[in-house]
C-alpha cells in the first residue's frame, strides 16, 4: 500500500482477516437469472475488510437489482499481486475485474492491459465522476489522462495513538508531530512488563509492505530512491539516516516479530491496545473505531504522519476496481464497478454495516454525509487532508524522475523494492545491517536505472 501498499496497504481485525482472506473462490449467489453463466462475473480482490464487506453485501443488493452474479476470490495483498499480474500480463482472462493498486494502473494503462473506464464514468450521470477526489483520479489515470481503474476506497497515511496511554503518562500528540517526538514517546510509552510496545510499524519484507511506510520516512528525511537524473540514491546520507532510524525505533520500541508484521499484524496488535502508538494507513481507522473488532474504539487519536524536513509526508494509495482487457463482459463488469465505486454503495454500507465502515477517501461528497462525519469525527479531517496534502508527483525535498510517494512509478520498482525489503528486514531481525542492506540495494537501483538514463 501499501494498502500497499499495502497498501496498502489497510485490512480487518486478523482474526477475521486470517479466516477469510485465504478462502479462494468464495463467491456470493444470486437468485433467478444470475445464475446462468452469461450473466456471472468474477471477481478478485484483496483481502481487506473493504472488500470482505462487499462481498457480504453483492448478492442481496447488486445480484437483486442487475441479475449479474458476481464470483468472488479474495487473497492476501502479496498474494494477489503476483496471481493479477500473471493473468492479466499472460492475458489469462481469468478474471472480470480485479482490485488493482495506484502503484500498477498507470504501468499497466500503458502496457495496454486495462480497459479504461472514463468513457461509462463521464456517461452516467448517475455516477458523478466529478465527486472523485483529484488525487485519486490523478494516480488511476494514463498518459492519456483517461482513467483506467475506478476507486473503491483511497487513503493515505497518519499517526494512530493510544490517548488512554498518552494521557497516563501525560503525554500531548501534537497534530503534526516530527519523527524526533515520535521516538520520545515510543520510548517513554514503552512498557514490556505489561506487554504493550511503543510504537508497531511494518518489518514486514515487501515493496508495499515495509516499505510504503519507510519509503514516506525517507522522503522526509531528505532521501529518494532515485533522483531527477535517474541517479540511485538508496545508499546516500539522507536514505541511510531515515532506515537506521526506522530499523533502530522498532529494535528498541517496537512490537514482538516485528520481521514478521505487515498491515494485519500491526492493526490486530494496536486494535489490541498492545502498542502506544501506529503509523500506518488512514483506512485502518474505521476498523479501529468499530467496537466489535477493536478494544480501542473511541480511544484512538489521529496526526498526521510525523515529518523531519517536510511540511507533510503522507503517502498517497487507492485500491481500485479494474477491467482487464480479455474480459468478455465488459459492460456487466462496469456496471458492478459502477455500483462498487457509487455513492449509493457507500450510502448502502453505512446503513446496513454501519458509517465507521464506509470505504472512504475516493469522494468528496462522503464528507458532507452528517452519519459518516458523526461516525468518523475522531478521523476524518485528518484523513482528507493527509489526502488531499499527498503530492506523488513532488512527496520529498527534490524532484523525482518518476510518479509515486512510497513507490517509484516504474515496473521494476517491485522487485527493487521487495529485494531492499528483504535486506532491512534481515536487520530489523537482527541478521543483517542497514549498511550492507543499503550498498546491496544501491547497485539493484544501478541497474535498474540503467534502462532508463
């Protein structure tokens, strides 16, 4: 994202995550002529809460209305990543739409592997595609400035604090603090005797996953992957300040397996009121807040994502539906797009599931809905302006040769930063430095950049 990117990166409470998640092929029925194979689409999507609600909710309300069924497969974000872009790189045709990242459209627009869906989206007035938030157009959008996804929720990144545990030790968050307070307040909140850690970050190897948060501490620190020039920076000043920072605040404050911890690890571990403090996706919120899969609802406060150099460092993710191009049912699979991305759906979701639930971040008009502000007050002008502040064309202190906040918008940026990922993760885990992690990743960079010098 993360999420992520896990994205981006976000997701469930585990234990709902963990049960369903891995549960391939699970589909939703309809009734009546959505039985018949010409009117039944599949699906795949990640495995995040966002997408496990709509699964509950398809049969009984886009199923009844349009006669489409829709077959559902949910897999976990990794996981999902690799099976999208084998079948739509292969042009498998497997799947009818498919959740795609903010990372993937714009590569995969121009490798002409997506159906864009500007011509239906401007089409229906219905859909008012005016009421998208800029930021999340701008990232789903080709060269061509046509869209080629549409966004199911979007978010960016932010502080989440235990306030039960800051106010017993009197601590204030500020509403923008600075890395260099976060780590005061990890170490004088961390208390290993009762189990609760400082702060949970991602140590989990993976490009969105470790990181989507990481790559946002580097650009604040002054750092990038590359610069104008297509130059590898990963082992300059700036980069290996802002990772020993990172690697040293979880060795010394952070949660227990941190090696080990993605998105679900840390929104169960914080959801647990096992950490002080989360830095992470702003779609984690509504989970957060929602008493029946967090013990800290209605306890959590909400900052922006701490800077060092920068006025902001939030990253930018949307998970998206997305037409592959082999599909054959193009316009059965717009109007579940449609439907998925509309206010209606949203409008759906709060009152059957409740407003904290909402996937949010991709339309301006959610924030004038009086049940989802009551419902979101604690988190949602933080994360409308962590969203609207993400800036992928200029995140850090320099320019960039390429698009992205906590990703370089290039194809091989996958595999580059899932190998650097692997190596700090090593050092998180105490089996690598960041040093070695770093020179090995300056010359994967090297060579990568060639191609594009």
């Amino acid at each position: 994202m993360p999420r992520k990117l896990a994205m981006a990166t976000a997701a469930a409470a585990a234990g709902v995550l963990l049960v369903t998640a891995g549960c391939s092929g699970a589909g939703s029925t309809g009734g009546g002529s959505g039985d018949s194979a010409d009117n039944t689409i599949t699906a795949l999507m990640v495995g995040n809460p966002q997408m496990e609600d709509i699964q509950k909710l398809t049969a009984d309300n886009f199923t009844k209305q349009t006669g489409i069924t829709v077959k559902f497969t949910i897999l976990p974000e990794n996981e999902l990543r690799d099976k999208v872009t084998q079948d739509v790189a292969n042009q498998g045709g497997q799947y009818d739409v498919a959740t795609v990242g903010a990372y993937e459209v714009p590569i995969w627009a121009k490798n002409g592997w997506l159906h864009e869906v500007s011509t239906q989206a401007q089409a229906d007035s219905a859909y008012d595609v005016n009421d998208l938030i800029k930021p999340m157009v701008s990232s789903l959008s080709g060269e061509d400035g046509k869209m080629y996804a549409a966004p199911f929720y979007g978010e960016s990144s932010f502080l989440m604090y235990n306030k039960e545990l800051f106010e017993a030790k009197g601590i204030t968050m500020p509403e923008k603090p600075t890395w260099a307070q976060v780590a005061e307040y990890a170490a004088k909140l961390d208390d290993k005797s009762k189990g609760i850690s400082g702060i949970c970050l991602r140590g989990l190897p993976g490009w969105g996953e470790l990181f989507a948060p990481l790559t946002t501490v580097v650009n604040t620190y002054g750092g990038t992957w590359f610069d104008k020039d297509w130059n590898a920076q990963v082992n300059s000043p700036e980069f290996k300040a802002a990772t020993d920072f990172y690697v040293n605040l979880l060795k010394q404050h952070g949660q227990p397996g941190a090696p080990q911890s993605g998105f679900t690890e840390c929104l169960n571990t914080f959801g647990q009121g096992k950490a002080a403090m989360w830095y992470d996706a702003t779609s984690a919120a509504g989970t957060l807040e929602d008493p029946n899969a967090s013990k800290v609802a209605g306890k959590v406060g909400y900052a922006y994502a701490p800077v060092n150099k920068t006025e902001y460092s939030g990253w930018l993710w949307t998970w998206a539906w997305a037409m592959p191009k082999t599909t054959k049912k193009a316009d059965a699979a717009w109007k579940f797009i449609s439907w998925a991305t509309s206010k209606d759906y949203e409008k759906l979701v709060g009152e059957k599931l409740g407003w904290s639930r909402v996937p949010s971040g991709k339309r301006t008009s959610t924030y004038s809905i009086p049940e989802y502000k009551e419902s979101a007050k604690a988190f949602a002008d933080v994360t409308l302006g962590s969203i609207e502040h993400a800036d992928p064309t200029n995140p850090g202190v320099q320019p960039r040769p390429a698009l992205g906040v906590q990703f370089v918008g290039i194809p091989e940026f996958a595999d580059l930063g899932t190998k650097v990922s692997q190596e700090v993760s090593a050092a998180i885990a105490g089996s690598n430095t960041v040093d070695k992690a770093l020179a090995d990743g300056q010359k994967q960079a090297e060579d990568v950049a060639k191609k594009y010098k």
